[in-house]
C-alpha cells in the first residue's frame, strides 16, 4: 500500500485553504479614482466646499461612486475619493478638476480598494502592482550633502566659541568655508580644542601659522554623517508619503546618498512634486533680545506681529523622538515633546539661561513653482512660525509647546513633529511617468503570456503522462494560487519582471514532476509492483529535486540583495514559487495519488 502520514494530508489542507483565502483578493482589484486633498496644514475640506465637489463631480458623469476619508462632521473631510469606472474616465476627471476647482486642493490619481470587508479584517488584500503594472511616477532623490555639512559645521562652530567663551580664549576670526572651519584666536587654544574634539570623533583639525586653526570632518564622520541623512530622511519620507492617502508608494534607498520614490496611481509629475515638498523639516529658535542690533536675525510674520529670531538653530525636528497632543491644567491644547538624547542636551543648553524668553518652532517647507521662461520648475524654502511660546524653565528631553490655537492645530504640529522632520534637504536628480494605459497594457501582455505558457504545460503533460499528468496540472494550479497569497502576505510588489518569474515557476514545478514520474517509470522496468514503484519514485527523486530547487533558491537571493527594481521584483516571485512549487510537487501530488491509489491492493496498470 501506499504510505502517507494523515499529518502531511491536514497540513496540505490547512496551506491550502489559506492560500485560497489570502489569494481572493486579488479578485477584486481597485477602482480608478481621484483623490482630492487640501493643500494646508489644517488640512480639512470644509462641509459646504465638499457638498459644491460633490454637485460639480455629479454634473460631469464621470465618477461612479464617492466617499470620504477620516470624516469629521464638525470641520469637514480630510480627502474625497471619486471612483470611475476605467482609466480614461479618471484622467478626463482629473483634468476637469484641475481647471474646476482652487490651486490650493491637491488633486492625484489613486486606487480605490474593492476587497470585501470580511477579507480586509484579517488582513487579506490585494497584490501590490509596481508602476509598470499600474502606472504612476517615480523620482530619484538626493540628499544635498554640501548643505548638510554647512548646517552641521554651523552648529559645532557655535559650539566651540561657546565653550572658547567659557576658557575665557578671544577670537578674532570665524567662517565656513569650503566644507572647512576656519578659526582663529588671539591665543594658543591646542588644548582646549583637543578637548573639544574628544567628544566630536567625527572631527579632526590642523593647525596654521599665527593660532590658526582648520577644522573638517574625517572621512568616516562624512560617512557616518550621510548614512545617518539619508535613513533619517527615508523613514520620513515613507511616514509623510503614506499620510498623503497615495495607495501603495514604494520607498526605497538606493546607493550611497539617494532614495527612490514610486508613487502608483498619480501621473502628474508637477503634482507629484508637490506631495513630495510636503515632507517638511522644523527648527527651534530663540526670539532675539528687543535691543540686539547683531545680523544674525531673522524676521517672520506671527499673528500679525513682526517677530525677531535668531538664525541659530537649537535643535531641528529629526531630534524628536516622540511628540503627542495633550491638554494643561486649564483645558488648552498642547504638544509634549520628547527628545533623544543629543536633542535633550542641546536644547537644556539653550534654555537654562532664557527662562521668560520666548521660543519660536519653524515649520520649513520645501516648495516647487514653474519657471516663467521654461516648463522647468524651481525649488524653494517657505519658512513661517507655527508656535511662540514662553519658557517657563530650562527643557531637556521632555517638555511642552503651549499657546496653539486650537486642539487641531495641537495634532497637525504633533504629526508633523513625529514624521515631518528631514535630517537634510533633498533634491530631485530624476524622474519619470508611466501611462496607467501602458500599465494596464503590460498586465495584459504578462497575463496572456502566463495563460499561453500554462496551456501548453497543461496539455503536455495529459498528453504524456496520462492520469498522473492531470494531477501535476492540479498541483501547477494550486502553485500560482500559493504564489498569489504569499505575494499578498509579504506586501511585495509585482512587476513586469515578476511575471515572468511566475511564468518561469510554472516550468520549474512541472519540471520537479517530470523527474518524479520518469523515476516511477524507471522503477515499473525494473518490473517492480505499481504500488512499490510509486512510493519508490517520490523517495529516490526527492533528494534530486531539493538539490536542485536549493541552489536555484540561492541564486535568486543573491539576485535580490545585489539587484534593485526590476531585478529585486524577478527574485521575489522565483524565491517564493520556488518554495511554493517544492511544496506542491513533492507533497500536493503524492497526496492526491495516495487519495487516488490508498484502497486499492493489486494494479497491474499505471496509467503513466
């Protein structure tokens, strides 16, 4: 008889259902929608503006269906999603609003999900599709380092003449120039700075004729400096992109200093710009004294009041570490404020000897405006104050922001306190746009390409191997179904090159088949019984297909961790339809043929 554990036989099932489950969503793909937002740090669609949408949109005939999202009865809707029925109608949308409604409501493409809810609750959703599947805009991004390390050499320039001030040693020159600090002092200062720079490893210095000092970064301070840039910047280009209601956006770091932003769904690379220039940064600054002539002061405009702040920097949003709304004693909203470690020290510095004076937070935004003279477009600081409040004692690294004007206002500075601060400006080096017709005409030419080649797999192996034929055939279909919902688990992405990857699994699933019933027939010549020959086919076959699968594995892992895009999305689906067809060829098939053979004692036959 032939043997099989019952466990295999309820694991098989047990896998099988929850492939089935998780593969459903993949059903119902998304709507074509537009998304309308408001372009301001309130950030509410108020009721009577949504109501006059809704009528316009309604007029047009080109939505289908409508909601809103994060809705708030009182102050309005936080975004409007219109569904439309293809893309040509969303586009056509899009166009519509753009001249219809005010410059100030961001208007983008999206997706607009169909998964029924009971799906949804447990987590059961839809492939991802890259952008040539779906279409959308991608950018290449670049920290700007030059800027980063002027920034950073500012702040350790204010650092050493205030403990230079401290050692009682004079100064008599002081610039940034060239990535270089340039100091120079009226008396020998070597071993106050030696001093100094124990505590900045990251530092190193030379010293001239006449107690002139040259202070720079060493190479791996630089490289430290960066790398940190750059994850800082990448966490919070993720948080920022993912509040911006954009579906599925993929952010990903690439080489040394950059990072790439996929937006699916949104085709306006001006508009995409946009939504980018909204990940913002924040300073901390001190009001200057009301009788300080210095040129280190800048003035901003603040509940109609002319503001004086010192341009030296306290601390700057990606030292915050947590920020949430609260109330004080009186019921007026606050912001508390948590620091890291670095943060809390600088800002107990700057506070100890202030207490009574007031301290501004800056929200700095980085805008795009066209040119007048060309179609390019030109990026820009847009700095204004968002909070002046008292300091009631020396903060270290908890403390909080009083004086806002309202609850909201209290949540849009704590949201953009935890996930608005970039460690360095960034710019754009690249971009481009994918057609959603481009996308939908690559899914068809990949979906036909993957039926074409299963066809033919499934009328080979029929034709050649009979009943056994059809049960490979089954276990291929059970394959793709596995691959589905693990690619829906893990919220990978499928691209272009992941299609054929699915394409290539299906050859390699019928290929572990094929050795396992040439195995069979080569047993049933060495006359032994049909039975026999069977379990003696699945057991000498297998340690053949793990050698081969396995090796197979370890390439495509190799292909993942060196390659990027295309490459990393061609590894994905060969790593998991490797895992899944090793699963389906070795234990789904010799199930069935058990289910098929388990009762029957004496077969002269197999149809193989």
């Amino acid at each position: 008889m032939l043997r099989f554990q019952p466990w295999k036989i309820i694991t098989i099932l047990v896998v099988i259902t929850i492939g089935i489950i998780y593969a459903l969503p993949n059903f119902y793909p998304p709507s074509p929608a537009v998304q309308i937002s408001i372009d301001s740090i309130e950030g509410k669609i108020p009721n009577r503006v949504v109501e006059k949408i809704y009528r316009q949109v309604e007029d047009t005939g080109l939505a289908s269906t409508s909601f809103g999202w994060l809705t708030n009865n009182e102050e309005g809707l936080d975004s409007i999603v219109f569904r439309t029925d293809n893309y040509q109608d969303q586009l056509r949308l899009k166009e519509f609003l753009d001249r219809t409604l005010e410059p100030e409501f961001i208007i983008a493409l999206n997706l607009a999900p169909n998964t029924p809810q009971w799906l949804s609750d447990i987590g059961a959703l839809p492939m991802k599709l890259g952008l040539d599947l779906r279409g959308g805009v991608h950018f290449l991004m670049e920290v700007d380092s030059d800027l980063l390390i002027s920034t950073r050499l500012e702040s350790y320039l204010a650092d050493i003449k205030r403990k230079f001030r401290e050692e009682r040693i004079s100064i008599s020159r002081s610039e940034i120039i060239d990535k270089k600090i340039f100091l120079t002092t009226r008396t020998d200062a070597t071993e106050e700075l030696k001093d100094y720079l124990k505590r900045n490893i990251d530092l190193e210095y030379s010293k001239n004729e006449n107690n002139q000092f040259v202070i720079e970064y060493n190479e791996q301070g630089l490289n430290d400096l960066i790398d940190y840039a750059v994850s800082q910047n990448l966490e919070t280009l993720r948080n920022r992109v993912n509040e911006l209601g954009i579906s599925e956006p993929v952010v990903i770091r690439q080489g040394k200093n950059r990072i790439s932003v996929q937006l699916p769904g949104v085709q306006d690379t001006a508009e995409a710009k946009k939504i980018i220039g909204k990940t913002a940064n924040l300073e901390f600054r001190l009001e200057a004294e009301s009788n300080s002539l210095s040129s280190r002061i800048d003035q901003f405009d603040f509940s109609g009041q002319r503001v004086r702040l010192l341009k030296q920097v306290i601390i700057t949003g990606d030292k915050v570490a947590d920020a949430s709304i609260g109330y004080d004693e009186n019921g007026f909203p606050q912001v508390n404020i948590s620091l890291d470690g670095e943060g809390g020290t600088k800002m107990h510095r700057s506070t100890r000897n202030n207490v009574g004076r007031k301290m501004a937070v800056i929200f700095v935004e980085r805008k795009i405006k066209s040119s007048n003279n060309s179609n390019e477009v030109e990026s820009f600081f847009d700095k204004r104050i968002i909070s002046l409040a008292t300091i009631q004692s020396a903060l270290a690294n908890q403390f909080r922001i009083t004086g806002l004007e309202s609850p909201n206002a209290a949540s849009e500075l704590a949201l953009l306190l935890r996930a608005g601060a970039l460690a360095a400006p960034m710019n754009f080096v690249e971009e481009g746009t994918v057609g959603p017709s481009l996308g939908a005409d690559n899914i068809r030419v990949g979906v036909q390409s993957l039926i074409l080649g299963l066809s033919l797999v499934l009328i080979f192996m029929i034709f050649y191997y009979k009943v056994f034929g059809l049960i490979a055939n089954v276990a291929v279909a059970l394959n793709i179904i596995l691959i589905s919902a693990i690619m829906s688990i893990l919220s990978a992405t499928l691209t272009l090159p992941g299609i054929a990857g699915i394409v290539l699994t299906i050859g390699m699933a019928v290929d572990a088949n094929v050795l396992i019933f040439s195995r069979i027939k080569e047993e049933l010549k060495n006359r032994l019984k049909p039975l026999d020959a069977i379990n003696a086919g699945y057991d000498r076959a297998y340690i053949t297909i793990v050698d081969a699968n396995l090796t197979t594995l370890i390439v495509a892992l190799i292909l993942y961790t060196i390659g990027t895009g295309p490459v990393q999305g061609f590894a994905i689906t060969l790593s998991v339809g490797i895992l899944t067809s090793m699963f389906t060829a070795i234990l789904v098939t010799r199930s069935l043929v058990w289910l098929i053979y388990r009762n029957k004692k004496n077969i002269d036959t197999l149809w193989i």
